[in-house]
C-alpha cells in the first residue's frame, strides 16, 4: 500500500493542474493515469484561451498554474480576439504545437516536489465509514490517501460514436473509465450524461492554402504569462474558409446516418460549439459557416478545421470536406467523432468543489459538466488546492463572483446546475470590467501568495509587478493643465482646466505618452502601463462596482442553514423549494442568485432562517 495526502485521478488539463496545486500547497501527492505519456494532452482544439476562457488561463496562472507557461513554450499563433473592444471583454488565445504543449505540461510537473505520478487505471475509491480513503487500480494496487479528485474528462463511462460505429473510450484509440463510472452510479450520485465532439484532421499538405484568407500571429508581443518573457517559437498563420451550399446538402442528406439524429446519443452537446450537424438543422437559413484552419504543430502536418465538429461516418465526412473551398483534395487524417461520457450535476458540490454526499471527495473539468480545456485547469486548481487543505488541515480556496472568472463559474456551477456542457463567457461577468485578463496578477497574486502556493521566481516578478503600478499611479496623480497636454500632443481643448493625470487618461485619445517623460515611457513595463491606463479610464466605473461588491459581500454574511427545509416555508413556489433544494445556497446572496427566486422569497428565506436560529 502506498500513502498519499492526495490522489488525482486523470491526467488532462484539470488533473495536472489539480495535481501541481495540491503538491504546491505542500501534500503528497498521487497523479494517476491511464498512460503517463499522454499527461498534459489537447483532447480536440490546439487552442488555448479565448473570450472569457483567456481570463480563466490568465487567473490561473495568478496561482502559479501551469497552463499559461505550457501555452507559451508551445505557442505558434497569438490572437487577442475583440481587440476592437474594450480591454474587459478582450480575450487573449493562442495556437499551441500539441506535442510541445503536453511535453511543456510533463516537464513542470516532472520537477514538482511532493508529486509522483502512478500509471495504471483508478478502478473504483476506497470507502471508509462513508469517507473516501484512497484508491483502487485495475491491478489491485491500493494507493489510500484522505482526499481524492475525480478529473475524468471524457473518459467516466465513455463512449465514442462516429456513423454506425461505437465503441467505449474517451477518446480515439484510448480507454474508458467504465468501472469507475459504475461504482460513482451504484452510490446513487446525481449524475447525468453529456456530449462533445471533434472535427476530422486534415493533412495541411493537401490544403489549397493560396485560395484561403490569411490570418496572421498577432505582431504585438504578448504572452499568456507574465513569466514568459518571449515567444520562443516561429509563428504559422491560420486560414479561414467557409462552408457551401453542397455542403449543407450533403450534410441534410445523410443526418439519418448521425448518431445525434438516429437516437444513439442521449447526452446535451455544447450550445456555444455545436457539431455541423446541429448547425444546418438549426441555422437552415445560413449560406456557409466560417472554419477557421488551425495549425497542429510545427512539425506535424495535421490542421484541425475549427467548425465542424461532427460524427457522420466516413464517406460523408470525405465528401463533406470536398465541397469546401480550398480543401477539395485535403485528405482526412482521422475522422471526426462524438463522444458521450458521464457527469456529476455540480450541485451537489460545494463552493471548494468537494461533494458533500463523500468527505474527501472533490470532483474538477468535465465531471462537473463544463467544457473546455481553460474551464477545467481551473477547477482543476481549485479542487487540488482544496484537496491539499482538507488533508492538510490547513486554509481552503475559495473564490467569488467579485474576485474572478473562476469564482463567477464555480458559483454558476454549484448555484445553478447545468442542462448543457458549461463554457465562459465574459458575459457572464456582472464585474467583468474589474475582472479583466491584464490585471489577474494583480487581483490574485495576494490570495495566491497567502495560500503560500507560488514560487520564489513568480513572487519576485509579483513584487516588480506592483512596485511599477505603484510608481506609475504616484506619477499620474499629480496635476497636469489642459496646455501641457495639448502641448504634448493630445487632442484636447486649451481651456486652462487642470487635473491630474489619471483624469486626463479617460479624455478620447490621451494616453500615457502625452503625460509623462518620454524616458519613463520607455523604461515602463508594458503590461504594467496596460493595466495602469486602463484602471484610470474605468475609475468611475470601477467605484460603482465597488459599492456593489460592498453590498454583496454583506449579503454573503447573511447566513442560511444548511439543512434548511424550504418546503417549510410559505410563499415558495414548488419551483423554488426544488432549485434551492438542489442548490443548498449558504448565504441569502448566494439564494438571489438562483435562478427562478424573488426577492420576496429571500425575504420568507431570511425570516425563517431567524426562527430557526431563535
């Protein structure tokens, strides 16, 4: 028997982080999975970040996460996606070589200390008086430990669906968690199934790329962490192109020949990244749908044609890429296919992730029902930092809505359940103009650093960090007059007023270099002249959601029992007594958020809740 603090089972983006955070925090701890040699790999898109998955890449890595600084040592293409938009709704995503991204994930993990990672199949969890003490592998092996995280991925009771073919797996050519998945059912958890999906891989050297639209690697020199101080790697561009009419034909022809249209498939697949098929039985009206044409590496030939998603057999999927400009030589690699697997519904967790039906047992990434490579890291490190504590004894994780993108899902997730594979969005944010991709160090770092979960080269870039942000803000707060800046080259009128300079920055067209030294221009950091400018620019703004974050942190104080009986309470609709059964809020905050409840059931909530405590 071999012990453990910790023991994480499955090797993706949510069981690497999880494992990496649970060892940072100071436990011992497990990493278990089918093949060693695939830890860290990119399931379907290589892509990583995007609009509001950026964030959650950006915040994680405020933890000293590994998912930024594998995206950087594997980045082939950068893309700062609504950089026509405000800077809060922005989303930094970049194309990342597969291969070098899984070996970039196993070499940081390979020099964490306290973490062993133990191949095999986790084949069921040890029960102890109704408390998880460790884990059994297929080969007997038992490896105990007081904590457990399930980051199952697709592979808990997974199955693989491509036409009339089937087969168990979550993902191609690999294995599913089956035993698992029975034993997690036979204890009776609410659990449910769900869907996903990736297109078929293209062989980029059979692409017409000339009759293709370019679209090239952002020239700004940005990176997803501030601890990678360049792009290590050539740039490729991508391509975009667009689906025809004789694909839609061919597509509507042969849905009866689909597994989501014969009733194969039981699972909900992701609204925001439907397979082709949805797409044409949904959005008949459309002429084309846009592919965008993404490199897998820089040595590998594959592209991955990001917009067709699909399980239709073989022949259908050749004949649907024929009838795409500039693929109608392009030969499939690997085709397509759906993948159906099982998920927990997320609320029967609490907020540290950890399901109260099991102590000891915390569940990150798919199993929770969200989709998404970013979604999962970041539960993934919540889950692993609340694993550590609960074996540890020491202080758990917790985040919330005003803090970040992370808090904003996990609350989502444990408040409102899910009817469909969960993703971020920005506008899920109701404080996403404080939540912003630039500032995540800043807005994080000091929870990161108190949780003693960072390393000394990431406290000292912290520390640099916030010297220059406070420099910078001393220096923008003296006065300046309108002539000064008008002198300096701003567009602004010479009317003799006189502010200071952090005012003058939310004027049209002022920025930086019309109000200080051209010598302190230089010298600044980047990033931290960003993040400076844009906080001055949403200062009044950024007070008002101060008030509000006030308002809800009182609210979260308000308490609510956790065996409260709604259907004790008069005036709940049966609606309401069932989500707020489902959800158990612990605050009266936490009760206004769930969906379908008035503010006159909060009233009835907080009264009754008073009773009880009398």
């Amino acid at each position: 028997m071999s012990s453990f603090d910790v023991i994480i089972i499955g090797g993706g983006h949510a069981g690497t982080e999880a494992a990496a955070m649970a060892a940072r925090r100071g436990a011992r701890t497990a990493l278990v999975s089918f093949d060693p040699g695939k830890i860290g790999a990119m399931s379907c898109n290589p892509a990583i970040g995007g609009l509001g998955k950026g964030h959650l890449v950006r915040e994680v890595d405020a933890f000293d996460g590994l998912i930024a600084r594998a995206t950087d040592a594997a980045g082939i293409h950068y893309r700062m996606l609504n950089r026509s938009k405000g800077t809060a709704v922005q989303g930094p995503r970049v194309q990342a070589d597969r291969q070098r991204y899984a070996a970039a994930i196993q070499a940081q993990l390979a020099t964490q200390p306290g973490l062993f990672v133990v191949a095999g199949e986790a084949a069921s969890l040890v029960l102890r008086a109704g408390r998880v003490a460790g884990v059994v592998l297929a080969d007997a092996t038992i490896l105990s430990a007081p904590a457990v995280v399930l980051a199952t991925g697709t592979f808990l009771g997974g199955r693989l669906f491509r036409g009339t073919l089937r087969g168990e797996g979550g993902r191609i050519e690999e294995g599913a968690a089956t035993r698992l998945a029975e034993q997690l059912r036979a204890l009776s958890l609410p659990m449910g199934r769900l869907k996903t999906g990736t297109p078929p891989r293209l062989d980029g050297r059979t692409i017409d790329w000339a009759r293709l639209e370019v679209q090239a690697s952002d020239a700004q020199n940005w990176t997803m962490s501030p601890l990678s101080f360049s792009r290590p790697l050539p740039q490729l561009f991508c391509a975009i192109t667009r689906t025809s009419e004789r694909t839609h034909a061919i597509i509507r022809a042969n849905l009866d020949r689909s597994p989501l249209f014969s009733g194969a498939i039981e699972g909900q697949g992701p609204r925001y990244c439907p397979s082709i098929e949805d797409k044409i039985h949904r959005f008949g009206d459309r002429d084309g749908h846009q592919i965008f044409l993404e490199p897998e590496g820089l040595d590998d030939p594959l592209v991955y044609p990001n917009g067709i998603s699909t399980s239709l057999p073989d022949d259908v999927q050749a004949e649907m890429i024929a009838s795409i400009a500039g693929l109608e030589h392009a030969r499939i690699v690997t085709p397509g296919y759906a993948v159906e697997y099982d998920h927990v519904d997320p609320r029967a967790l609490g907020p540290e992730l950890a399901l109260s039906a099991l102590p000891g047992l915390f569940c990150a990434g798919q199993i929770n029902g969200t989709t998404g490579y970013e979604e999962a890291a970041a539960q993934g490190l919540v889950a692993g930092a609340n694993a550590a504590a609960h074996a540890l004894g020491i202080a758990p994780l917790l985040l919330d809505r005003a803090s970040s993108y992370i808090g904003v899902m996990i609350d989502d997730l444990v408040l409102q359940g899910i009817t469909e594979p969960y993703r971020m969005l920005t506008a899920r944010a109701e404080y996403r103009l404080r939540l912003r991709a630039d500032n995540a160090m800043t807005r994080l770092g000091p929870i990161a650093g108190a949780l003693g979960c960072l390393s000394v080269g990431r406290r000292q870039v912290m520390v640099a960090h916030e010297s220059q942000r406070v420099a910078l803000r001393a220096v923008l707060g003296a006065p300046r007059t309108a002539t000064e800046v008008a002198d300096a080259g701003a567009d602004v009128v010479r009317d003799g007023a006189r502010r200071p300079g952090h005012d003058w920055l939310r004027f049209p067209g002022v920025t930086l270099a019309h109000l200080l030294a051209p010598e302190m221009v230089a010298e600044l950091d980047v990033a931290v002249a960003d993040e400076v400018a844009e906080d001055c620019r949403y200062a009044p703004y950024l007070a008002r959601q101060d008030a509000e974050i006030a308002a809800l942190r009182q609210e979260e104080g308000r308490l609510i029992l956790p065996d409260l009986d709604y259907r004790g309470i008069p005036g709940l609709s049966a609606e309401m007594v069932e989500r707020l059964s489902a959800a158990r809020p612990t605050s009266l905050a936490a009760a206004g958020r769930v969906r379908g409840v008035t503010a006159a059931a909060l009233s009835a909530i907080l009264l009754h809740s008073k009773r009880r405590r009398t």
